[in-house]
C-alpha cells in the first residue's frame, strides 16, 4: 500500500539504521532525516515513485550507507557529499540525478562502493575519483559522461568490478588505468568488466593477465577483426558471462573447437562477422547466441553434448547439411532452438520426447523437407512453432491442436496442401492460439467455420488482463554468489498494414490470420465474428465468392483487413464503417463489389487503391459519383475502373498481401551484482538487510 514517508522520522535522534526497501512509498522523503547525528544506514531502494533530493551533508553526518536505487530521488549531487566521510556503500543507481559529479565526491576515504548507473550526469568523469583508493565497485554506466577514461584510475589498485558503459566517452581504456605498461606487472585484478557502448576499437590489452574475471561484457563497440590467440587464456577457470555482440568480429585466431572456458554459462556472439565453422561451448553453458554472422558448414554433432542449453540460437548464417537429429532430445533444459534463416536441409528431427520444456521452436527459412513430424505433439509447453518459408509438404497438423500453451503457429510458404477441415469433436483445440499464419500454401476448400468458433483466445484474451504486457521468458541463472537475471524476447517482423514492420516484442494482446495465397473457396464463414479480439486479418489472393459478411464489423480491434483478389459480390455492409473505428489498412480491391463505399469514419481515410478493380463499387473514394436512382450504382460517365495505380498497387501487394513474414531476436540480458556484494560484504555489519 503506497505512503508517505513519516516525517516525525526525523525526530528520532537515536535511529542508527532506516531499512525501508521496497514498501511502496511515495511522496517527497523528509530531507531532515538525512541529519540524524547517529544515523549510519538508508535503505531505500525499490519505492519507484519516491522522490528526494540530497541536502547539504554537516560535517557531523555519521553515514556509511545510503541506498537509493530504484526510486525517483533527482537533482544534483551537493559539493558537501565530502562531509560524508564515513561513507563505504553509496548506491545512487536508477534515480533521476542530473548535473555533473561534484570533484568533492572524491574526498571519501573509506568509500568501497559506488554505483551512480541509470541517471543523467553528464561532463567528465573526475579525475578525483582516483582517490577513491579503497573502491573496489565503481558503475559509471548507462548515463552521459564524455570525454577520456581518467588515466589517474591507476590508483583504483583494490578495484574488482569497473562498469562504463553506455556512456559517450572516447577512446580506448587506457592500459595504464591497470598499470599494464609493464608486462610483468599484475595490476588490479578485476571480476566484473562491462564496457559496453564504449567506441572500443579492438581489445583491451589489458585482459591478457586478467585471470580471475567472472563477467565481461565489451558488446556494441567497434571492435574489429579476430578474436585474438591471447583471448583463450584469459580467465578460462572463472569466466562464466561473455558477450562480444554487436562488433565487426570476424573469427577466432587458433581456438580449439569446444571454446576453452570452463565454467561459461552465458555466450553472447551474435551480430558480428564471424566466419568459418560454428564454435561449440563449452559443456557448462546454458545460454549460447551466435545469431546474424556468417558462419557455414554444418551443424557440428558435438553441439548435441551441451545438455546444460536452454536457450540455443545460430539463427541468420548461411550453415547447410541436415539438422542433426539430436537436436530434437539433447537438452531437457532448453526452452528456445532457433536455427532460423540458414540453407538447413532434409527433414526436421522427428525425436522429439515427451519432459521436455521447449517453448520456441523456430526452424523458418531454410530448406527443410518431408513432413511435419508427430512427435512435436510432446512439447507440451511450447508457445512458439515457426517452420515457414521451408520445402514442407504435408496436410493441415490438425494434432497440433492438443498443444496446451501455443500462441503462435508459422506454416507459410511451403508445399502444405488438402482442406483444414473443421475439428472432429467438441473439444477446445489450439486453446491459446492468436497468431496463425498459413500464407503462400496449396490449401483448398472452405475456410475452416468450426475452427473460427473455438479459437477462444481471439475471443477474449488472457493477455489483455495479464499483468505482463509482451511475450518474454524470464529466468534467472544462479552462479556463485549473484542472481543473473536472463530474458528472452520474443519479437517479430511483419508485413502489415501494406509496409513490412519490425515489432521488438510481441505484445501478448495481438491476434492475427493469414491465409492468404493459397486456394481456398466457398464464403467467409459468420464465425468470423466471433474473433472479436482479431486485429489483422488477411485472406486475399483466394478464391472466395459470395458477399462479405456483416459480422466482420463485430470486430472491433481490427487493424488491417485484407479480402483483395477474390471473387467476392455484392455490396460492402454499411456496418464496417461504424464498426472497424480502428481500421488503418483496407484493401477489397479486385472483387466483383457493387454500390456506394460505405462514408465516414475510417473508410474517408482509404485511397482508391483499396478498391480498384470494383467497376460496380462507386463512392468519393474512386471519385465516382453514385446514381441514387439505380441502388448506388455508378452513373455511366464514372464507370471507368481507374486502373492508372495498379501497378503502383501490385508493387506495395507483393510485399504485404502473401503473408506476414516473422522472426524472432534475442533480448538483451540484464546482469545484476551490485547488491549481491553488498550482502557478501556487510552482512556481517548488518544482518538484518534485506537483498533483491
């Protein structure tokens, strides 16, 4: 329940320590309580919507913890933060701070740990912080500051985790910053590097006599070339968290083919260069990401010994051969395979078996045969199932249906043929189903009206309720002493509303049909209707005939309507005007429509593109006049069917009409430490401290 903070708190000239994490607390917090002669300890993280401000500190301020991250405290930091010279823990990470770090924050003899992350100072980073000779965390990160690394760091000699990134500043680290111009010097010897964002040219030198790192992170730099020899070296018993993603990596110089450290459970390679033939990681990993780099040949058997996986990506290469069979049983961990947009191909592994907790099957874009195997009926977790843009041939996987959690079904482009049918009983089938994309297949028949009436999920989302708003799998990796945090996004790339468009999470709200392109007959079924959560909608470039139903005005969230290159008759129901108020994209062109274009709301937003190749379709929209006395009819001087834009049409109709195109990227991966060393350090201080 959120409430103030009670300023009689400051009245209380005896309190030593203030642990209020996470209660909800709002308002402005009593500043008065931050000159309590004997107070040593504010612990106030986790109250989001707090806010404060740091007075001017006395001389006689006692404190040695203060602990605001993760609330709205704001402002600039005061020059009399020197006063607090008893200070050892001041995390000021994830607030709203601004302005420039005072010089005086360096005069803080016992400080040992400083983490200023998430906030908005901006100007160099002090040179005076080199006085900080006792700091062994410092996390400048994810703020504005500009200019050079302070070489003066040097003196930083108990420093063991240096956090920079995602800053503006220039340069490379400089060596003498771990007094490394010496070969035979150790310098300080660090457990956590992030230099994320931070214009890093090539490695830092530095890291060869590192040999007790546990996380580096040197993602979004300009680092180029070959992952250097010297690398295999660095840290190879400690090391568990790497990601070199994002850079212009483009192979490694004389790796063995399993990477040599031993305990890494989190690989992040992806979106380099990387040529050459899939490295495999090491036995202990549990999350490795090679995506979008240019890796060939095959997949290598050995990949299939990393049974410790749960999220295993090489999607976006140019690997050929055959999916190795183990790939379907080799880890009862993994919860994501995507091998997408590769030259896999023969069949798709066929052992799939029953415990497994796979959630993400995504085998789209490659050159896959045969048929849809049965055995995928023992995911029974998965949400996720993309084998578009393959050589599949097969029927409708009606079994598909018994799946409990999937949300999103991808059969397009491939060789898939016969009737959907409608379901055999009365039972739900394809409970959670939202996305369902058979586009550019040899489907026939009538569209499947029973399947319409069970797909309970377009009817009423769970989603819509639920507190989480996109699809994501969160979980976290236990590793020593530290809570990992890991989330994987789903996201997608669509062609919708006649423009291809990128969506970097999957909201849990979006419900799509894509049946476009393939042959399929008869009338729209009135069941439609019942998808009352439907927002894309596609079944052009068919052969249906008939009217279009009123019953498609009931669905109100209906963002992009499709129903070109049919046979479709008839008038367009006055009912759609009123009705689709969301509607952004509409396109009935080349039917055998007649009467006026139902007027205002959406509809006097469409271009005449959206209903050309309607010569009996009459309206302002084709700047046609009506002839009131024939049923809307056009007049015979507004007869013409205005083809001069088709062309221009068919060009925008043959990146959107056949099918949404889908994919799915990696999410970035928050580490967390901070407060781990926190509980390590002084627990035995303050035992009662709650972490997170």
């Amino acid at each position: 329940m959120a409430s103030p903070v009670p300023s009689v708190l400051a009245n209380f000239s005896k309190l030593t320590s203030l642990y209020l994490e996470g209660c909800g607390l709002q308002g402005m917090f009593p500043s008065a309580i931050f000159q309590l002669p004997k107070l040593e300890t504010i612990w106030l993280l986790h109250n989001h919507v707090l806010t404060g401000y740091l007075p001017e500190f006395s001389f006689s301020n006692n404190l040695k913890t203060l602990a605001l991250w993760n609330t709205s405290f704001s402002g600039e930091l005061p020059a009399s933060i020197e006063n607090l010279d008893s200070m050892e823990f001041l995390g000021l990470g994830h607030c709203n701070f601004t302005g420039l770090v005072p010089s005086t924050l360096g005069n803080l003899p016992n400080l040992k740990f400083l983490d200023l992350a998430i906030n908005s100072f901006r100007g160099s980073v002090s040179p005076t912080l080199a006085n900080l000779t006792k700091l062994d965390y410092l996390d400048l990160g994810s703020n504005y500051f500009t200019g050079f690394i302070p070489p003066e760091l040097t003196n930083l000699t108990q420093l063991t985790d240096l956090d920079l990134q995602q800053n503006m500043l220039q340069g490379s680290v400089p060596s003498s910053l771990f007094r490394l111009n010496n070969s035979n010097a150790t310098g300080a010897q660090l457990v956590d590097i992030g230099l994320r964002y931070c214009h890093l040219t090539e490695f830092p030198y530095f890291l060869r006599n590192q040999h007790r790192l546990q996380l580096l992170d040197l993602s979004s730099n300009n680092i180029k070339g070959q992952i250097p020899q010297w690398m295999s070296k660095v840290s190879v018993e400690t090391l568990f968290f790497l990601d070199l993603s994002n850079n212009s990596l483009t192979g490694f110089v004389e790796f063995p083919i399993v990477l040599p450290w031993s305990k890494l459970q989190y690989l992040k390679l992806d979106s380099n260069i990387l040529q050459g033939s899939l490295p495999v990681p090491p036995m202990s990993t549990l999350f490795y990401s090679i995506s979008n780099n240019s890796l060939s040949g095959e997949i290598p058997q050995l990949l299939c010994n990393v049974s410790t996986l749960s999220i295993l990506d090489v999607s976006q290469n140019n690997l050929t051969g055959n999916m190795p069979m183990c790939l379907s049983n080799f880890s009862k961990l993994l919860l994501v395979l995507r091998v997408r947009s590769n030259n896999l191909q023969g069949p798709i592994p066929s052992g799939w078996t029953s415990g497994n907790r796979l959630k993400m099957i995504d085998l789209g874009r490659n050159n896959l045969q045969g048929g849809i195997p049965k055995s995928l009926m023992a995911c029974r977790m998965l949400e996720y199932l993309d084998l578009g843009n393959n050589q599949i041939r097969d029927g409708f996987p009606s079994w598909l249906g018994s799946l409990p959690q999937l949300n999103i079904l991808i059969l397009s482009s491939n060789a898939l043929y016969g009737t959907i049918g409608d379901p055999t009983s009365n039972v739900i089938v394809f409970p959670k189903l939202r996305v369902i994309d058979l586009s550019h297949n040899g489907f026939n028949g009538t569209l499947p009206s029973g399947y319409f009436e069970r797909w309970i999920t377009m009817t009423s989302l769970d989603g819509k309720n639920s507190q989480a708003s996109y699809m994501v799998e969160n979980s976290n990796m236990k590793i020593n002493d530290m809570q990992v945090p890991r989330t994987y996004a789903y996201s997608m790339t669509i062609t919708n509303k006649g423009t291809e468009m990128q969506y970097p999470k999957i909201i849990k709200t979006l419900a799509a049909i894509d049946f476009s392109c393939n042959r399929f007959d008869g009338e729209i079924p009135e069941s439609i209707g019942n998808l009352k959560e439907l927002q894309l909608l596609n079944f052009s470039n068919n052969n249906l005939v008939g009217g279009i139903p009123k019953a498609i005005a009931k669905l109100t969230n209906l963002e992009a309507l499709d129903l070109s290159r049919n046979k479709l008759e008839g008038r367009i129901p006055l009912e759609l005007s009123p009705g689709l108020n969301f509607l952004e994209f509409l396109n009935l062109s080349h039917n055998h429509l007649t009467g006026i274009i139902p007027q205002g709301h959406q509809f006097d937003t469409f271009q005449s593109s959206s209903f050309e190749g309607n010569p009996g379709l009459c309206g302002k929209q084709l700047l046609k006049e009506c002839n009131t006395n024939s049923g809307g009819l056009p007049t015979p001087s507004s007869t013409s069917s205005e083809e001069s834009g088709s062309l221009d049409w068919i060009a925008i109709f043959l990146g959107y009409g056949c099918g949404f195109l889908f994919g799915t990227v990696i999410g970035n991966v928050v580490i967390k430490r901070k407060y781990d060393w926190f509980t390590k350090t002084f627990s035995k201080i303050h035992g009662s401290t709650r972490m997170s």
